[in-house]
C-alpha cells in the first residue's frame, strides 16, 4: 500500500550487554523512548518491516562486500553474537521471501542490491527488535549499507537508496513500515570506545530532522572519520530513511552514554 | 594479503558454529587453514586480542572474539591499549587508535 | 589514462571442453577470430584488463548474490571447475588490488557494485583468458553482472554499469581494456542444451554492432527467456561493453555451434 | 527453502576442495550438514542427476557435480531428460525444459 512509518534508532552492543553501567536515569529515559517508539510502529500496523541496518561482519565480508543488500528468506535467526554477552535470548523472526522479491524487483530499477536469501541477525538488528517487537511477531526484512570497510558507499547513493525503497514500499499492496539503525558520532569497539562527539551528532540530527538533503549530504569520509570516527559512517542509514520519509523527523532521546558507546537516538520521521 | 586471511578466518569464528567449537578445542589446526604469517598467527592462537588490533583487525570482528574468549569488556578495551603500547601504532587497515594509551574513555 | 580496447566474446566450456566435437572448419575459424582479438588486446598495450563475466555459481550464491561486482585482489585462481573437464590448466593470474580499488571507488558514484578481495575464476572468465592471454600476463580485475538467479538487474542498468567503468577507466592514468563475455540465445547445462536460435542473435547482434542503445534495451526477460533461453540474460554483458565503448563493433565471428551450445560470437568496438 | 538447501549443497561442493574430498569419501556425510528432504538427500547422495534436475537445481550448479561425478557431457544431459520422463517436468526453480525428452538437441 505504502510506506506507514519511519523511524531511526541506536543499537550499540552495550546498550543491552552493559544496561546496568549506565546512570540509571539515562538507561530508563532510554528504554522509555524505545518503548515509544514500539507503540507507534505498532500502531502504524505493518504488514511488514524493513530495517536498514549497518552489520558488522555478520554476514558481508570482504569477500563479497554488496554496497546495498535485501533480505530475501522465510525467517530470519539471531543473534549472532553470544546471547549472553548481548543479553538478547536466540529467537526466530518471521520474513517473507515473496514479498521481498517484489520489493527488491522495484528496488533493482534504480539501486543495485545484492539480495539474500539467508542472513544471521547481529545487534545491529537486534538490539533494535529486542525493544521494538520483543515477541518476534512482526514480520522483518533486514536490509543493508555497508558502512563497514571502504570503498563506502557515497551519501547520495544512500539517498538513492532511501528513494528506491519508498517507491518498492508504495508499489506493494502491504503496509510497510522501515527502520533504521546506526550511530551517529562513535568509535566502537575500538579502545577510542565511549567517545562521542556530541556536537557533531546536534548538527547532524538538526539537518537530519529538518530532512535538509543537501546538509546531509554535505560530510566527507574523512571529516567523518577525523570528528566522529568509523561509527560515523552509519549515518548513511539515516540519511536512506530522511529519503524514504520525506517529513520532517522528530526527536523522542538523544544523549551522549559513554558506557554504551553511542550518542543514543530514538528519532521518528513523517511521511510526506 | 595477510590481514586479510586474518580477518577472514576471525569473520569465520565468529559466525561458524563448527569453527567456534574447533577454535575452543584446537585453535591452531583451526588457523592452518587460512594463510598467516607467524606473528598473525601465533597472535590468534594465544588470544592476543592487543597484538591483533595493532595488526590491523577490525575490532567490530576483535569484538567477538574476545567476548568469545570469555575476555570482559573494559578489559577488552584495555588488552588493546596496552597493544598499542607494547607494539606501536595500529600498522595496517583502516582504524588509527584517536585517544592516548593511558586515557580510559569509558568502561574503565 | 583511458579505455583502450573493448572486446566481447563467448565463454562457454564447451568451447575448449569438448573443443574436437564442432565441425572443424567452424572450430577453427573460431579459434583463429579469438587469436585476432588476442593480438588486437595486446596491441592496445593495456595496463590490466576488466573481464565482465556472468559467472556460473563460483563466487555468488544466493545468500548474497549481487547485482554488479567488481574484484579487488593481487591475484586470481581458476579454473573453479575440474582443469581435465575445462581443458584449461590450473592458473594464477595477476591483479592489482590498488587499482581496482581507485576503479571502484569511482563506479560506486553512479553504480552500486560490491567489492571482491577474492575470487575464483570460473569458465566465464578462464575461456576467454585461454584464448586471449595463454601465458597469464596480463593484469586482471574480474567483474560479474548477476544474469543467473532472478531478480536480475534490469538492463538499463547494465548500461549504467558500463558508463561507470569507462568513466572510471578515465579517471585513472593506467591504461584499462574491457572484454565482456557471455553467450547470446543459448539454454546451456539443461536438457535443451544445444538450442541457438540464430535469427535472435542476429537480430540482437545488429543492434549491438549499431551500438543501438534503445534497441538493446528493447526485451524483456520474459521474451529472453521463452525466445532465447536462460543463456540469454547473459546479453547484458554485452550492453555493459556497448555502454563503455560508445562506438559501433566489428563483428570478427559468429555461428551457430550446437556442441559448444551456444552461438559463438568473437566482437570489438570502438571506443567513441 | 529446501532447494535452496540442495543448491548450497552442490555450489559449496563445487568450490570447496574440502568439501569435494568428503563428497567421494562420505557424501551422506556431507548432506548432513544441510536441511533437506529424504528425497533430496537420496537424490544428492546416489549422484541421482536427472532427479536433482527435476527437483528444480539450476544446470549450471548441476553440471560441475556431473563432472565430478565423472558423468560424460552427452550422457549429462541424458540424464536430465531421462529425469523428466521419469519423474515429470521439472517442479520448481527458474527453469523449464523447452524442448521434448526424446529430442536430442546437441552432443547425441
Ligand atoms: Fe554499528
Ligand atoms: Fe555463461
């Protein structure tokens, strides 16, 4: 039918595998915009979900690193990691293979994605269902953007890819609602972890929430890298989902958690 | 491309349930079937999480392992600190260390 | 510095695999057309030599199967299939990792290729190299278009990939030559091996040699399909190589070879 | 997604010379390691081509497995027509067999 919700969020490792070492006012007003978010995209009743993740060697490697990649099997397994270490239990989630067929027939008019039909879910996904359908009932077709290991993709191809989705989304009878998740300023998994430059993340998040496309645009690699490190070339995930909302977004969390390594972000966007 | 028979043979580790199980009973038949040299190689079998990120490891792929080897997280952190200060700066791949070896930035 | 040579031919095994069963005034006119391509290649004194293949299931499966790749290691092994089978020894072949990595770095602006730090040559790009490099000198970086496993990339954008790799052959001061390969109408490894249907290529023949751009993207996978078989997704290794060069061809072979189960074709074009 | 299965199976088998050493010496072995129905795994394990064929596994996966097999190019596609009269047309996958059974397009 269309496109019926969007939204972006953090899924850092920590902010499940170390809940606890976080200021506990930090860790609840967190949890309670997760919780948020979950009621709206319930409420947007989605047939069924895209999320735009950046993975990190979970199932790309440099063997055959796909700019762009759709999930394209029956049921998804997760997480990759140790569940204890994530604190996320294993679990199975619904996909649709059919459907992402014809959403990644649509897709393949503008944008080359590699599709899959297997992919292992790591907390680049997980972390985000574990708050958003903590009982595996939404049907999930995990998508992609390498954000891992240059060359990267540029930002106007992530653009394009946001683009390319909206319309696959409006060209299918089902609801469908996106989700995507990256950090914004961050160093993980690096001994630079737990340094965020909040700064930085305010002047992308307003550009980001008034769905300023050229202010987006508007960030080389290596600034990136130099002001906001490797974790900042996720951004390209929120810059695909400003494309496929067109809205103006709105904030629900934004603070800088050093324990979780991100500036955690709980943000929606409306579709226009 | 040494690194990246490193890296690949991590990446493996790390998704693998059969090599995750090999790697815990008998880590170097494990490694002898990716192409390393001695120092990647004796790195990975003894769990040298610091030594690995100063040969160029993502740490994104370091991560698991380390979580795998039962290794915690701020001591993860500073098992690669302490890399850099045993072995210098990160030699390879695309990852320079930002903060200084003696600066905890979280987890400490 | 530029492109320099463009070239299309075919690959399939049969070619050199069951090379003694074709009639022999047709196996050596073939055999003599791809001698002629192999002087005029290595007359252009290319500095490396982008193969576009449409690979058989050697490298991409189904669990991440893109739509455009490219390779980007210091050398290649083939053939994947059994040397004795193929015909074609067990080679090593040089590439240049810091090459290819400039080359797609610029291909990413416009085309969403993923990146290859290895790969295995199978008999769509070992067949070609027998003929046109049998003493492995040549500096090589693979590239595939996805023509095997649905949804394919629609063949506009096979020309998108094209004019990504001659404007980032432009961009690079080394010398860069393009060989496409891949059959016309063929049905090769099912029971219905062995079909041409001559009028087809022909047909699709001129329109490449006319570098028609809008006649080539005139089918639709579909009507490839009923009239000139699974083999002839393949056709968009050919538009790629049209797209690259921008001028008209010069057809040097083609006939109808039931046992080599395709119709064998041997081309260049200018660049324009 | 059990053809998916088979598919993997015989693609994993045509690039992996570890896998290609354990086909000859214990293929049931080997399919083990794959979630397929019985009749896949008979079909796989016995070198049952034409069946393989009309369970729907793509020739270009199938070939190579022919080749290893030892199974002649003419008597490959034999075999697949064979298939089809056997156990009827093909039954999933991309591709239908255009021409009859008893047509011998090439390679006769
Ligand atoms: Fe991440
Ligand atoms: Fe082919």
């Amino acid at each position: 039918m269309s496109l019926v919700f969007t939204g972006v969020c953090s899924h850092a490792p920590g902010i499940t595998g170390r809940e606890e070492r976080a200021p506990k006012d930090q860790r609840d007003a967190l949890y309670g915009a997760y919780a948020e978010m979950r009621d709206a995209l319930h409420a947007a009743r989605p047939d069924a979900v895209i999320i735009i993740a950046a993975e990190h060697f979970a199932n790309f490697f440099m063997n055959n690193m796909p700019a762009y990649a759709v999930g394209m099997a029956q049921s998804y397994q997760g997480p990759i990691e140790d569940p204890e270490w994530l604190r996320i239990p294993a679990r199975t989630q619904p996909g649709n293979a059919e459907l992402s067929k014809r959403l990644i027939a649509e897709m393949l008019q503008t944008v080359d994605v590699a599709y899959c039909e297997e992919w292992q879910f790591d907390h680049g996904i997980m972390v985000p269902l574990h708050f958003l359908d903590p009982e595996s009932k939404l049907t999930v077709i995990p998508a992609n953007i390498n954000c891992q290991g240059p060359p990267l993709t540029p930002l106007h191809r992530a653009w394009a890819f946001g683009e390319a989705i909206r319309r696959a989304a409006d060209s299918v009878p089902e609801r469908i609602a996106l989700v995507a998740t990256g950090g914004i300023s961050h160093w993980p998994a690096t001994p630079d972890s737990g340094r965020i430059n909040e700064e930085w993340d305010r002047t992308f998040l307003d550009k980001w929430l008034a769905n300023d496309r050229d202010g987006m645009m508007d960030y080389t690699d290596a600034d990136t890298y130099a002001e906001a490190g490797q974790g900042g070339f996720e951004i390209r995930t929120f810059i695909a989902a400003a494309a496929a909302a067109g809205g103006p977004g709105k904030l629900r969390f934004y603070a800088p958690i050093p324990i979780y390594a991100v500036g955690c972000t709980v943000a929606e966007m409306e579709i226009a | 491309m040494s690194l990246y028979s490193l890296s690949k043979l991590i990446y493996s580790l790390n998704r693998d349930p059969v090599a995750k199980a090999q790697f815990l009973s008998e880590p170097a038949k494990l490694a002898d079937n990716f192409d390393l040299t001695a120092e990647e190689r004796d790195a990975f079998v003894s769990h040298d999480v610091g030594k690995m990120y100063v040969l160029g490891v993502n740490g994104q792929i370091l991560m698991h392992m380390a979580a795998l080897c039962g290794i915690e997280w701020s001591d993860y952190l500073q098992r690669m600190r302490d890399g850099v200060k045993t072995h210098g700066p990160v030699r390879e791949g695309i990852y320079a260390m930002t903060t200084g070896t003696d600066e905890k930035v979280a987890g400490a």
